[in-house]
C-alpha cells in the first residue's frame, strides 16, 4: 500500500528526517546538533575526545556481556509479545530497537544508583537484576507494581507520562542531603556517592512536569542524569511534532550539559552514561542525555504503526540495528565466535521458558486485599464498597460454575 493510502492525520507529512532541526538551527545560527557515535552501523570503532576513554574501559568480557544482554532482553520482548497474543498478558510495551539505549546506559549505572523507569525499560531492568517474570505481573494484572525497588534501586513503572522526573529530581536532591549530613557527622565515611537516572521519551519530553524537573535539579546542582529516549514516536505522533531543536540542546536553557548520543551504539551510550553519572556523582550537578533511537514494534500490543508511518521507515532504522552491529564488531576483532553467539541464543531460549513458565503460574490474588490495603485503619465508605463488591461478585456465582463446566466439557 503506498503513502497516499494512508490516513490523513492533522501531522500527515511530517516526516521523521532531519530538515526542521537544521532549518531552525540554521535560523538561530547555532552549529548543527553532534551526535556522539563510536560503533558506527558498519562495526568499525570509531574514536572521540571525551568518550573514547571510557569506552576503553570495555574489555572484550564487557563487550561480549553487553551483547548477551541486549540478546537476551530481545528474546524476553519476543516472548512477552507471544504471551500478551495467547491471552496470558493483558498488553505488552515491546522495546525492540532500543537494546542499546537501554542495556548501555543500564549497565554503566551502579548498584547504590536509583533508577526511576517509566514502562518500557525492560532492558534497564535486566541491567538492575530485576526478575524479569516479576516485571509481567502488572502486564497480566495480578499486581500493581511487580517487584520491590528496595531490593535493585529500581522503581516501579510510572505509566504516568514524566511524573517519573519529579520523582527523580525529589529523590536525587534527598541524596544531596543525605550524603551532606553523612558526612558532616562522620567525615571518613567510605559509602560511594550516588545518583539518579530519569528515564523518558521524546512525547514526555513536552510534558510540564519534564520542564519543572529539570528547572528544580539545575538550582538546586541535584545528582541526576535525565536520560530520554527519542525513539522518533510518541504512539502516532513523530518526534518532529515535539521539538524544532534536538532535545538534547534543551538543557542549555537549564544551564546544564546535554548530550545527544547515538542510541543504537552500545558502546557510545555506555560511555556518555558513565561520564554522565560521574558527573552527578562528583557533584557537578544533572546532565541530560538523548538518545537517538528507533521503536522498531508497534508502541503496544493494541497498536498498530502501518497506520501513521511507512515501512521503509522502519526499514531504514532497521539497518541500523544495535544487535547487529556489535557482532559485525565482535566477530571482526575475533573476540566472539559462533559458539558464543549459539550459547547465547541457548540462554535466551532458556530465559524464554523459565518467563513463559512462571507467567503461568501466576496467580490472581483475591481482590478484597485492594480494600485491606487502601487504607491503614478501617474505612466506612471502603467497608461500603467491599460491601457492594461482594453482592456484584455473588451475582456471577452461577455462572462461573456453568463456565467451568462448559470449558471442562470442551476439553
Ligand atoms: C500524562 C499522560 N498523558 C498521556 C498518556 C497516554 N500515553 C501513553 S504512552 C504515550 C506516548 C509516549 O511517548 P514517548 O514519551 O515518546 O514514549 P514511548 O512510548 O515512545 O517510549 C501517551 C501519549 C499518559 N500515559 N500519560
Ligand atoms: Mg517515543
């Protein structure tokens, strides 16, 4: 089906390419936007001023882990998407395309890090240990979070557009006065400085509460690394609709640095996320990173891309593929072969099974804990509703039993 097939939208002909971000740097006379890449699409290594020393830190180990990773959490996409299609999941947020984003800046964070999410970092979570059959249980309903954050130092999702950031900001300037009071107290403490990464997309990126974030870590120099993802899509809405500049340039209007880096380079992201990080650490104040990506998948399971964007699109970003690129490079410099490459498609295989698995055995809780938990004490109008939920849950009795009878019949 050809472009003039598509549905008219009020964004119909906005493109995502380049052309309004050079045309209003060009009317600002500001100098085209850098994007910090070191892994290019070929899987030549290619050097820069700041970021090479960092990405010296990567041994072949390093790199042959980084890759696992994003081999690993693509198998996990695959199957959460099967189990979403067999009924087992209520929806699922695929992260197909943005591995590296996810997984580099992830695994350049450390453990005393807080990491603010909003749904779709999967790949970041593998990086902070979290069970990823934990992280399906508010995808199948059984659970309002999944998992607890005190155990990884990552939040739970935030499907709240950018209400993460504020979070982020309030929780890195409690570290800010943590640390200043620990070590007024005890001046040869050896706890490891801290900070905090926000996670975001290029659509949250409009919100007001992004502004406010970055308004309130600038003044008060909090400890944080604003980290979004520009995966070109807002649902069916195209990065172009939110920003003229690169988002990364943004953060000058806080007085801050931002940095766009190419976010299918594992490598690139990996590095600029450390510096990042160390920036906060040392007090320096918050950073803002851009990470140029691509949603290659559908925004959810209920969405469908062929409706506002073309194939040749996803084709073009599709070339440069995050997953790819490692192992052109990994292979070329001999430092991974085929059987490393067959152990981590077993591996994956494997952490398909045990997620499969245990998605199934996943059990719905009883509902009347929602009324148990809402508040502390007992509640008159809780105790009314409990009350009135108990009368419309008795109404179905019947009919549950005929249902089952019915299944078991078919069966
Ligand atoms: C405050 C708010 N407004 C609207 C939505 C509905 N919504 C959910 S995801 C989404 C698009 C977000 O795009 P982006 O920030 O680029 O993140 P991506 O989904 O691409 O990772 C919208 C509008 C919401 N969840 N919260
Ligand atoms: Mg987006």
């Amino acid at each position: 089906m050809g472009a003039t097939h598509l549905p008219s939208t009020e964004f119909d002909g906005t493109a995502v390419d380049d052309q309004l971000e050079a045309e209003a740097e060009a009317a600002m006379g500001e100098p085209p936007a850098q994007m910090v890449q070191l892994l290019g699409p070929d899987g030549t290594l290619g050097t820069d001023p700041v970021y090479t020393h960092y990405a010296e830190k990567l041994d072949p180990e390093k790199l042959r882990g980084l890759f696992a990773d994003m081999a690993a959490i693509r198998r996990f996409d695959v199957e959460a998407t099967a189990l979403q299609r067999q009924g087992q999941l209520a929806l699922w947020v695929p992260l197909t395309g943005q591995e590296a984003a996810q997984i580099g800046s992830g695994r350049a964070s450390q453990p005393q890090d807080y990491i603010f999410p909003t749904y779709r970092e999967h790949g970041v979570a593998l990086t902070r240990n979290v069970d990823l059959a934990e992280l399906l249980r508010q995808f199948r309903g059984v659970s309002n979070g999944g998992w607890n954050p005190k155990d990884t130092n990552f939040h739970l999702y935030t499907l709240v557009l950018a209400a993460q950031t504020l979070h982020a900001v309030g929780y890195a300037m409690g570290i800010q006065r943590d640390q200043k009071s620990a070590a007024a107290s005890d001046p040869v403490r050896t706890e490891p400085p801290a900070a905090v990464m926000a996670y975001f997309g290029d659509g949250a990126s409009s919100e007001g509460d992004v502004h406010e974030s970055m308004v309130f870590a600038a003044s008060y120099n909090a400890p944080v690394v604003f980290f979004c993802q520009n995966n070109h899509w807002a649902i069916s809405v195209p990065s172009t609709v939110q920003t003229r500049i690169p988002l990364s340039n943004r953060a000058k209007g806080y007085g801050f640095p931002g940095i766009r880096v190419d976010g299918n380079d594992v490598v690139a992201v990996h590095a600029v996320t450390e510096w990042a990080l160390d920036h906060a650490r040392q007090g320096k104040g918050p950073v803002l990173i851009e990470a140029f990506t691509y949603r290659v998948g559908a925004h959810t399971t209920a969405d469908d891309p062929t409706k506002y964007r073309q194939s040749a699109e996803e084709d073009s970003w599709r070339a440069k593929d995050p997953l790819a690129r490692l192992e052109k490079y990994l292979r070329a410099e001999g430092l991974a072969d085929d059987a490393f490459f067959a152990k981590v498609k077993a591996d994956g295989d494997e952490l398909a099974a045990y997620v499969r698995r245990t998605t199934h055995d996943l059990e719905t809780p009883d509902i009347r804990t929602a009324f148990a938990n809402t508040y502390v004490e007992a509640h008159p109008l809780v105790a009314e509703e409990l009350a009135w939920f108990e009368e419309y849950s008795a109404g179905f009795a019947g009919e549950e039993t005929a249902g089952q009878a019915e299944t078991e019949a078919g069966n």
